[in-house]
C-alpha cells in the first residue's frame, strides 16, 4: 500500500482541536462544556458584510482576478490608510485567509531546509504550515513571568544561523496576548538589517489591543523591503469563515513572487471579497469594530478576575488579541484539561487547549494552558466557576491517587 508523506505525517494535528472528540462525548453525556480552547469569536458579522454578500448581483460565480478582486483590494487599501500606514496597491494580494497569507510567506522567504525565528509560545499552526513547506522553525523563548515579551537581543542573535531568513511573529500575540513595544519592534528591524533576514508580522489581531498602543511593522519605513504584512478579515470582522486575509510587502521580487503562488492556487473567495467592499463602504464600519474591542476587553477583565480568585493559578493579564496563558497548579495541564472532560462531576465544564502544544521546546508548557475569551461574561464567569472547583478536585484526586499508591 502507498504510504502517505513523511512530511504530512509529520504536521503537527492542532493541540487546539485534538481534544474535541472528549467534549463531544461529554455533551452527549448532558453537560454543558465552555470552549475557552478555540479562538472562533461568537459576535455577529457585521450586517453590512453579509448584506453585501446576500445582495450581490452575481451571475457566474467564476474565478476571481488572482491578486484579489480590485474593488476588494481598494477596500483594504482604504482600511491601511485609515489606519496611517502607507501601502500602494500594488503590494496587496488578497489570500485565502492569513493561513494562506503565513504559507506563501515561507513558501517565498525559504528553501527547504531554511529557519525561522518565532518567539514561542506561538500559533501552532505556524509549526503545521512550516512542516509543509519544509522550514524548520526555531524557537525564541519567552516566559509567562516576563509577559511574553522578548528576552535581551543577544539571547535572539546567538539563535541566527546560515541558514536563518525570517524572523515570524503574531502582534498581538496568539496565544500570549502580548503586544510589542515600539523598543522591541525597533531591536527586530534592527537585527534583521544586521542579518541579513525578512520579517513576517502576523497582524491578524491588530484592533484588538487594550493597553497601549500597537504600532504595525509598517511603521517602520526603514524596515522597508524586509517586511511580510499577514492579514486577515477573521478576526476583526467576526468572519473566520470568509477566509479571506492578506499578504502585503513593499518588495517588488517578494510581490512577484507570491503573485507567482496566488495565480497557482486561482483565486480567494468571491463572495466574501464582495462582503468586505460593502463593509469598508458602510461610514459606520470603524464603530462595528471599536464596539467589538469594547466587549472583548470586558471580557479579559472579567476572565482576569475569575482567574485571579482562583488559587495557584497564575497568569499576566494580556495586553492584546484574545488568549491567555494561564499558568496552572497542575504538573500536567494536558491530563487536567481531559479530566475537566471525562471526569469532573459538574454539570458544567470548560475545555482549555493544553499548552505544551504552543511550545516548539520539548518540556514548556506543561503547566499551561491556553484560554480565548470568545464568550458571553456570564458563561465566562461560569466557567471560572468550573476551573476553580475542578482544581480543587483534581488536587484532592491525584491526592488520593497518591495515598492508594503508597498503601
Ligand atoms: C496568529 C494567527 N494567525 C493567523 C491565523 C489564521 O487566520 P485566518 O482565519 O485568517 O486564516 C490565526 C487564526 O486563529 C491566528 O491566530
């Protein structure tokens, strides 16, 4: 029998949606169950997109132009000069989600064989889309004491091999929520100039920051050619299922290049493309957003403050996105989190996603777990409820577990 690849074997599955199968069961055995384990934000699309995608007068739904269908490109040109950062047209590809935005920019920064830099813990599917095209990350450590920020440059620039090009990262951080200072931005545009390397800013998330402020890495003319924008509708228009992103570069070969990958693969999504138009066309479209950062910031607050009562728990409170790394009283967060499924005896429980799965360095994470404030407060404080006494009877369980074992 054919076997399938070494490399798609080797494509991590997703420490996000590895567990669902448990919650599943459990909902089937009555229970209610909090997914605080996936970022699938549960605020409605704004009405302006889907009413341009219900009132579209199409025809023929052929291929979209590869690039991107102009009046959608013109929209996010006028979203990027809203928010004052300069791109031409010309350096806009619409992509099929900022997946797609993340795969063309290894595909056109890296060889097989070639490394990248990310500060972990990162989005593990960072780690999928680098088996696929054969670049091996290497990991930039950085710790829940230090907020997840970077650690001194020197520690960065011992990590830089021959075969290092890019330098990737999530601003604002999944999982982390950490958002860069303008100090660090400035030491990784510096390091890159130094070495020689591109830098791939995930900027998926860029609204959602709530202490300080997020200067995109476009803001950084002397970064220039070296810079790889992802973007991404996703988040910022509750519209995961649009699957429509962007990858943007000032640098000609770059844009060359991943124009070369989008004409491979034929187009982005049309509708959707045709829903963001009308959203950038509603005068109201910047409200929508500013109003959905107000919620989610409420509900950091109220998740930061569920967690900070319980005990042994520990996290920073994050300055952006919508995850938090929680630091728990457990030695293994993975078997806690299945516990909290197939064991827990409330009615009521939560799913987290364990953190070892964010970490490329064996042994990290063990104690975390990640969590998405995607829901309601009432159900968040809910599920604070849940963690808290599942600890408690996790605890009391190993406890147990351990008295029997030395009888
Ligand atoms: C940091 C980061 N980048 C990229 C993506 C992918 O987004 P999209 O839905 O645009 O493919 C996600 C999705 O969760 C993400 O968290």
């Amino acid at each position: 029998m054919p076997k399938p690849s070494a490399r798609s074997a080797a494509a991590p599955a997703s420490p996000i949606r590895r567990l669902y199968p448990l919650a599943v069961e459990a909902k089937r055995r009555g229970k209610k169950v909090y997914h605080l384990n996936i970022g699938q934000p549960d605020i409605p699309t704004p009405d302006a997109f889907l009413r341009g995608v219900r009132e579209s007068d199409v025809k023929v739904l052929a291929y979209a132009p590869s690039p991107g269908i102009p009046e959608a490109i013109d929209a996010l040109h006028r979203y990027y000069a809203e928010w004052g950062l300069n791109v031409a047209r010309e350096e806009i590809l619409i992509t099929i989600g900022g997946s797609e935005a993340i795969t063309f920019a290894l595909t056109v920064t890296c060889d097989p064989g070639d490394e990248v830099l990310v500060p972990e813990p990162f989005y593990p599917n960072y780690q999928g889309y680098a088996r696929l095209t054969n670049v091996e990350i290497v990991p930039v450590t950085t710790s829940r004491e230090d907020g997840f920020h970077l650690p001194p440059r020197q520690d960065i620039e011992a990590l830089i091999g021959p075969r290092t090009k890019a330098i990737l990262f999530s601003h604002p951080g999944n999982p982390t929520g950490v958002v860069y200072t303008p100090a660090e931005l400035e030491t990784l545009v510096d390091i890159a100039a130094r070495h020689d390397l591109f830098i791939i800013s995930d900027e998926v998330y860029r609204e959602f920051v709530y202490e300080g402020t997020h200067r995109s890495i476009l803001s950084y003319p002397e970064a220039g050619d070296r810079i790889i924008l992802v973007d991404s509708i996703s988040k910022r228009l509750s519209a995961c299922g649009a699957r429509v992103g962007a990858f943007i570069s000032h640098n000609r070969d770059v844009m060359a290049a991943a124009f070369k990958c989008a004409t491979i693969r034929l187009s982005a999504p049309t509708f959707e493309q045709l829903g963001l138009v009308a959203f950038m066309a509603d005068p109201d479209h910047r409200r929508v957003v500013t109003d959905m950062i107000r919620e989610y910031r409420r509900r950091r607050d109220v998740l930061c403050q569920g967690l900070a009562a319980i005990p042994g728990v520990t996290f920073r409170k994050p300055e952006g996105a919508f995850y938090i790394m929680i630091g728990l009283p457990v030695a293994d967060a993975e078997a806690f989190v299945r516990w909290m499924l197939t064991d827990y005896p409330g009615q009521e429980t939560v799913m987290l996603a364990p953190g070892a799965g964010f970490y490329r360095t064996e042994g990290l994470g063990l104690d975390e777990a990640r969590g998405a404030y995607v829901l309601q407060v009432d159900d968040l404080r809910r599920a604070c409820a849940a963690l808290a006494e599942g600890l408690e009877l996790f605890a009391k369980a190993a406890a147990e577990e351990a008295m029997v074992g030395r009888g």
